[in-house]
C-alpha cells in the first residue's frame, strides 16, 4: 500500500520499518532519526520510469535532464508521461536528433514493444513476486539486474529489496558497519539480513548516509 502527498506517493509500511531497523540494528537506530520525516517518494507510470533510467545511463544527472526533455519534447503530452506508442511512432533520425545514442535508441525502441506487446504485465505485478518482475525486465535490451531492483525499490515500492550490485550500498555500508574497509557482496548480504523484511527501507538510509539529500529515481 502507498499513500499519496503533494510531492509524490509513500509506502504504507515506512514507520513500521523504521521501527523495526530501529529495534533490529545499531547503525539504523543512529542513522533513521538523522534524517527525521524524509521519506521515499515515487512519481511517474512504469513505461516513463523506466525509459528514464535508460537514457541517464552512464551520464550525467545533468546530461540526462537535457536528452530528456529534447525527447520528451517530440512527443505528445506531458514529459511527465510518455506513451509507447509514441515513441514506436518516432523515426530512428528523429530520436537521435534528441541527443540519443543508436544504442539508447534500440534500447527504448524494445522498451516501447515490450509494453506493447503486453509483454510486461504491468497489471499483475501487485500480484507477482520481485524476482518474476525481474525477470521479465531484464528480458528488455538495456535493462539489467540493477535498473530492474532499482525499479521496484523506487516505483514499485517494494520492502525488501536489496540491490548488491549498487555501488553506493556497498560504500555505504562500508563506511557504517566496517570503518572504510572493503566490503565484499557475502559481507554485505549478512548485513542486510538483520534489515529483513525492510531491506529497501534501510537501503535508502544507507544511500541518504552518503547524500543526505532524499533519494530520487
């Protein structure tokens, strides 16, 4: 369940998990009152979410700000929604002429069949578990593990994510449970087993540890 705000939409269970962190950990019970009534906050449908983690990939925050707008631009409707169809409906010169490479191109090409086709199950996801919406989003060009948690961490919402291959979670907790030193993934999982079932909840603590501006995807 989420609950909607002026700036977005929050889960339900955050104070529970923020309790149970509390109760559970001893970096959770320091860093969860630093950081006071800051919580996750979702925008956007799925199709725009995602065909905004493929064209900020491997560029900057400010970079991908540009493309999209540029690209959302030749499409119909607000850039806060864009539709499949509109993008199938694009040519490939005109995509590239928003300042995206022929590979984000191909990638957000597949990502607009994908969706419709009816590939993706948008509607039964509230029904399906983590690792079946992984795997059906990793089946689209451009999207791997770490695009797929980071998705049902910060639109799905889900509780119990833990992303491994986030080099900030791993930084992070580096630097609260190990004093800097290296951390390997077999580390790191033992870590977030005390988290369970609030694995993304203390996720996104760890990442606000290192900016402590709200977490934004």
């Amino acid at each position: 369940m989420v609950r909607a705000n002026a700036a977005g939409v929050t889960p339900d269970y955050w104070d529970e998990a923020c309790r149970h962190l509390v109760k559970r950990d001893r970096v959770m019970k320091k860093l969860i009152p630093q950081f006071g009534e800051a919580r996750l906050q979702a925008r956007g449908d799925a199709f725009t979410t995602l065909a905004r983690s493929i064209i900020g990939q491997q560029i900057s925050v400010k970079a991908a700000q540009s493309v999209w707008h540029k690209f959302a631009a030749l499409l119909p409707g607000p850039s806060t929604r864009v539709q499949p169809g509109a993008v199938l409906a694009q040519t490939v010169e005109a995509l590239r002429g928003a300042g995206l490479s022929a590979r984000k191109v191909e990638y957000l090409r597949d990502l607009a069949q994908h969706f419709e086709a009816g590939s993706v199950h948008v509607r039964q996801w509230a029904q399906m578990d983590d690792e079946a919406i992984i795997e059906e989003l990793v089946a689209i060009r451009g999207i791997g593990r770490w695009t797929a948690e980071m998705f049902l961490i910060f639109h799905l919402m889900r509780p119990n994510v833990m992303p491994l291959d986030d080099v900030g979670l791993i930084k992070g907790i580096s630097e609260n449970y190990f004093s800097g030193e290296p951390v390997s993934r077999a580390e790191a999982r033992e870590v977030g087993e005390a988290w369970a079932p609030y694995r993304s909840v203390a996720t996104w603590y760890i990442w606000c540890s290192l900016d402590p501006l709200p977490v934004e995807y």
